[in-house]
C-alpha cells in the first residue's frame, strides 16, 4: 500500500533537497524485494512501472560517488540553490496547451519567429509573448536556448536556466510529464541534455521515467526513438541499457517499410554515437541495400546526411551507395547549403569518388557562390578538386579571385588548403601576382598563428608553381621551428623531411640570393620516392615496357641505358643515358668522359592532372630541377607514345625525340 501511495505522489511539491534524502524514501530503501535487492526510491517517486534503467537501478549501479555521464559539465551530485532542478519557485506564469492542441499554422509561426531570435534574450520574450504552447513548442524553445549558448565546455551563460520564464516552463513540463505527447516528450528529454541541465533532477529523471513507460508500450515512432536514442546517449554513452532497448525497437521495423525521412534519421542517429565501434553493422547493411533503391528520391539535407553518416560510420563497402549519391547530388548542388556541400565533398574525397557530370555542376555553380559562400566550403570545393587532381580552370581562377579579397577572414588552415591546390595541379591563375602578393601578406601579419605543418604544407605548395616567399624559407630552416615541427603530429616524418629537403633545394637552385640558413645534413633524405605518399609519381608500366623496347631497337642493345637511377639530387630517373663530347652514346656502367646525361621522363596519365594534359606541380618541378642540375630532359608522355602503331613508328619517334639533330642511316 505504501509503495502506491508513492508512486502516486508526483504531483508533490519538492524542496530544494536531494530527492533520495526524503525521510519517507529513505525508509523505504531499506526494504527488501522478494530477491532481497533494495528497492530503487527513484523509480518509486517517479512511478515507473519498472527501473529507469532496465537490469539495474541506476543509482545502485552507479553507487553513490560521481557519475560518469558524456555531457554533464558540472557534478551532477552538486546542487545549488536556484539551480533549474529547484524550477518550483519560479514566479512566471506559463502553461501548456495539452488539451486543446495548437493550430499547426501557428505552431509554424512560432517556429519562424523562434529562428529568427539570434539571442537567448530574444527567445525569453518571445516565450512571454505566447502564455500558451504545446509542449513540442516548449520542447523547441528548450532546443533554441541550446542552439544559442551551447559552448565547448558547457553554456556560454548558464544564467539563462535560472530565468523565471524557464523554470516555469520546467516545472510545466515535469508536472505534465504523463501528459505530454510521444514527441514533445522525448524532444523535451533530448533538449535538456542539449542544455547540460542536472540527469539527477526531478525534471529529467521524470523525462527518463515517462519514455521508459512509453517505450514499454512499443507505441513510438522511428522518430521519437532516435530523438530518445541522441537523449540516451548524451546521458550515459553507448552502453546504456534502455538504449540498446530504443535500438532493438528500431529494428523490429525493416527499413523497406521506414519513409525517406526516417531513413536519414536513423542514420543520423548512428553516427551521433550510437553506431561507433561497429555497433548495428547488420541494420546499417540492410539500410545501405535499401538506400541506394531509393536514393534517387532523396533531398538534399538527407544526400548530405546519408554520406556523411557513410564516412562517420565507416562503411567502406558501401561504394555502390556513394557512387548512387554522387550521381543524385548532380541536380542537387546548387541547392545544397554551404554544410551539405561541405559534407557532400568530404564524403567523395574520403571514398576517392568523382563524377564528371558531378564536376560540371560544379564548374556552373562555385564562380557564382566564391564570393558569398562560407570559406570552409569554398576551401572544401579546393580541397575536392586538388584530391581528384582535377583541373578545373572556372573554379580555380574564381576561388583565386575571391581569395584576393576575402582571406584576410580566412583562418591560416583555411588559407593553406585553398592555395595547395594550385601547386599540386601546377596551375597558375590571371591573377597570380595579386594571389600571391596576398599569401606573403597573411604570411607576414599572421605568422606566428599557422600551424608548423600547415606553413611548410604551404611554402612547399608555393615553390612547385615557382613562387618563392624567400623572406620566410630562413625561418623554416631555424632550429625553433624544426623543433616545432618535431613536436607536433608524428614528428618529422619522412614527407616533412622530404618537403624540408625538396624546399632546401628549391632555395638553392632558384633562388640564388638567399643566404640564410642551411637545412642541417641529417634532416635531407636521400631519395624523394617512396612507395606510399611520395613526391615523385613512379612510372607507368606498360608505357615503360614499349618505351625500353623501342630504345633498344634505337641504341642497338640494352647495355647503352639504365633504368630507374637514382640521382645523388634525389630524383628517381626512368631512363638515364650517357653520352660523351661527340655525341656518342656510352654504356650505362661508364663513369669517366661523361660529357652529357639525359634524363628520360616517361610520363603516363597518373603524371598529368586528371582531365587536362598538365603536368602535377611535383612533375614539373622535378623536371626544372634536372635542367638546372644539368640533365638534358626529353619527356615522353603517354598521349603521343601511345597514337604510334608499329614498332617501326615507335623507334622513329623516340629518335626524333632524344636525337632531334642526328641523322639516322641505318639501324
């Protein structure tokens, strides 16, 4: 009889004062089930038909010491007076509408005057404006205060809960708590973890309660599980036991029988947290199978958000729904938002996709955007297409023009990854003098603020485009700043000291002025291609194979060449043949009389940028440093090797080529 007695009681006005130290509820603690297990004063108080947390009290299982929830800032176990758990004396009238629902055209009025507030002070007049609301109208005011003070380390003003208009509100909510509907409900639960508010308070334990009981009944939508699934999770991490009960409900459903909408919200709420670690990888195959059948019917909010849970989740065997997605973002992309498109591109960057009608959308809607678009974005369209390695003349020299006069809003990252691009492709825009002055000004004003990786990933990028911020190479050769660089990430790996050795040869070789400090011996490597991430792109096969056969048809034997030489300047040769001071060829073992060495680059398509016959930055860098070294370099790029027929035409070509002025008689 006691026991109903208390569960009945939540209509009980309660003091500031810890709800487990009620004298009533601390007598009943004491009483054994028939499994001699304490009973659980929350569950009592709350009038749970069973445990909050199901298999366990959650104040037995956590004991009585700190708890260890995600979001909670503050020690949940800490009450201060006035704090939002003690919302009952808050002198503000406010009531919601339960009973007579709102009209949904002013529910939608409400909704746009309540985005339109760009301040927490704002939203509390707004609520004082509008006595009555239903409670998801209440539940997005909640949302609205989170979306405008929520900080990195908690609210940017936790004043705010202790408005009276908010504590009324709170009150409201947890005395109606078995009225409200399944959605305001969980909206409700899920904004208030969104506000850091105490999981212990009567409020929130309340919330808890009721979605429990409302879970039990099986009676939710997939909607209102996901938002009670993000709610879980802001409380108690992913080993939650009623979360695990909230997924099994999302599953009992095929995703064949979901809408469009809950689709995208069930993958949202996976890649919130709930799907780390590969948790549900059997729901998250069947929602790609089924995705990709129905991706052509998706908008573009869910195209966004479907990729971008792909990459969170790391599905790397869902290519055939990335390539479907890519395909539907055509049509999409002048329609995305600067987020969704940022989204879209990280996406096809980490799958390694591109679209050649995705590319032509591209082109037509990024020059009319660089101008007004968030820099990320625009950083993140630089970022696609250096990715891709393509080449995209209205993109680059528009994103080079808004850059002239937009980058002193940039961040030095934002800075950095806009400019690579154009050293890696080796492209130089008509506003190059103007661009680059630019650089070297944010160089100048805001040095000391880049990243030490991020500078050298950005004087490297320079100096393959032949532009040489010779003022700043001094700084990157100090001692100081290589120790920065050994501090940082993973050290100095070999592509910094690859880039390191690279820049001090570039200084060397074409900027014959400096005389600044030298890059000390053990920081050079000996050799610029590896096998991974490298800067020297190895040479095609089967181009190679038809060129050393037409050379030996040429030189008359395989001796009078050799084959992928490395230099004592660190570039890796294909071909490297001697000649001496008549102009005769020598064997490849001579050493003594070398008068001429000429150097063979023979480049195939990964050489060039993916849809222009341009050579990468490293290529052509690479090959301006043999010159300069002394090396004679005949380029033989695949496009005009591979139009020859007959071998015949081969070995006229390549003579041609590296003998333009001999005379052939006879092989």
């Amino acid at each position: 009889m006691v026991l109903k007695l208390l569960q009945r009681t939540q209509n009980l006005t309660l003091t500031g004062q810890r709800l487990w130290t009620l004298p009533g509820v601390l007598w009943l603690s004491r009483l054994s089930t028939h499994s001699q297990k304490p009973a659980c004063p929350v569950c009592l108080w709350t009038g749970s038909r069973r445990c909050t947390v199901s298999q366990g009290c959650r104040r037995l299982q956590y004991g009585c010491g700190r708890m260890s929830l995600s979001t909670i800032v503050r020690d949940p176990l800490q009450f201060s007076p006035g704090s939002v758990s003690l919302h009952r004396d808050a002198t503000s009238t406010f009531r919601l509408s339960l009973l007579h629902p709102t009209d949904a055209s002013a529910e939608q009025d409400f909704a746009d005057r309540l985005g339109s507030c760009s301040t927490s002070r704002q939203v509390l007049k707004l609520m004082q404006a509008v006595k009555a609301m239903s409670d998801t109208m209440a539940a997005a005011v909640l949302h609205r205060v989170a979306d405008l003070e929520q900080g990195e380390n908690g609210l940017k003003d936790p004043g705010v809960l202790e408005k009276d208009i908010v504590k009324a509100l709170c009150f409201q909510l947890e005395h109606d708590s078995t009225r409200l509907t399944n959605g305001g409900l969980v909206s409700a639960l899920r904004a208030c973890t969104r506000l850091y508010l105490d999981p212990w308070s009567t409020l929130m334990v309340r919330l808890v309660s009721e979605s429990q009981e409302r879970l039990d009944r099986g009676h939710m939508t997939i909607d209102q599980l996901c938002t009670l699934a993000e709610a879980l999770l802001a409380l108690e991490g992913p080993g939650c036991v009623m979360l695990r009960q909230v997924m099994e409900a999302v599953q009992e459903r095929k995703p064949g029988d979901w809408s469009l909408q809950e689709l995208t919200r069930v993958y949202d709420t996976l890649q919130a947290g709930v799907g780390e670690n590969g948790h549900y990888q059997n729901l998250l195959n069947s929602m790609n199978t089924h995705a990709i059948s129905v991706a052509s019917r998706l908008d573009p909010a869910s195209i966004s958000t479907v990729l971008n849970a792909l990459v969170v989740l790391k599905q790397t065997k869902a290519v055939p729904l990335v390539i479907g997605l890519c395909k539907q973002s055509v049509r999409h992309v002048p329609h995305f938002t600067d987020e969704q498109l940022t989204k879209v591109l990280g996406a096809l960057m980490h799958f390694g996709h591109s679209d050649r009608y995705f590319v032509e959308a591209m082109e037509r809607h990024v020059p009319s955007v660089t101008f007004t678009a968030h820099p990320e974005t625009i950083t993140k369209v630089m970022q696609y297409f250096g990715r891709r390695n393509i080449l995209s003349l209205p993109v680059f020299d528009a994103v080079a023009e808004s850059f002239a006069y937009r980058a002193d809003s940039y961040s030095t990252s934002q800075v950095a990854r806009q400019i690579m691009p154009f050293g890696k492709l080796g492209y130089l825009p008509p506003n190059t003098g103007e661009l680059f002055r630019k650089v070297e000004a944010i160089l100048h004003s805001r040095f000391s603020q880049f990243q030490p990786r991020t500078l050298l990933n950005l004087l490297h990028s320079c100096t393959l485009v032949e532009r040489f911020p010779v003022n700043f190479f001094a700084k990157v050769f100090n001692p100081f700043f290589l120790q920065q660089l050994q501090a940082q990430g993973t050290g100095l790996d070999w592509i910094v000291l690859a880039q390191l050795t690279q820049l001090y040869m570039t200084v060397k070789l074409e900027c014959p002025s400096y005389e600044g400090p030298r890059l000390q011996r053990k920081y050079h490597v000996k050799s610029f291609f590896t096998s991974a991430r490298s800067l020297e792109t190895s040479v095609d096969g089967p181009l190679y194979s038809s060129v050393k056969t037409g050379l030996v048809d040429l030189l008359g034997g395989r001796t009078y060449f050799a084959s992928w030489v490395l230099t004592p300047y660190c570039y890796t040769l294909d071909v490297e043949m001697k000649l001496d001071e008549e102009g005769y060829v020598l064997p490849a073992s001579h050493i003594d009389e070398v008068y001429q060495r000429i150097a063979l680059c023979i480049d195939g398509p990964k050489r060039f940028t993916l849809n222009t016959r341009r050579l990468l930055g490293k290529e052509a860098i690479k090959q301006r440093h043999l010159r300069l070294l002394g090396y004679e370099v005949v380029q033989i790029p695949f496009y005009e090797f591979q139009k020859l027929q007959s071998q015949a035409e081969r070995v006229e070509y390549l003579h041609k080529k590296i003998f333009p002025h001999s005379y052939r008689l006879s092989w």
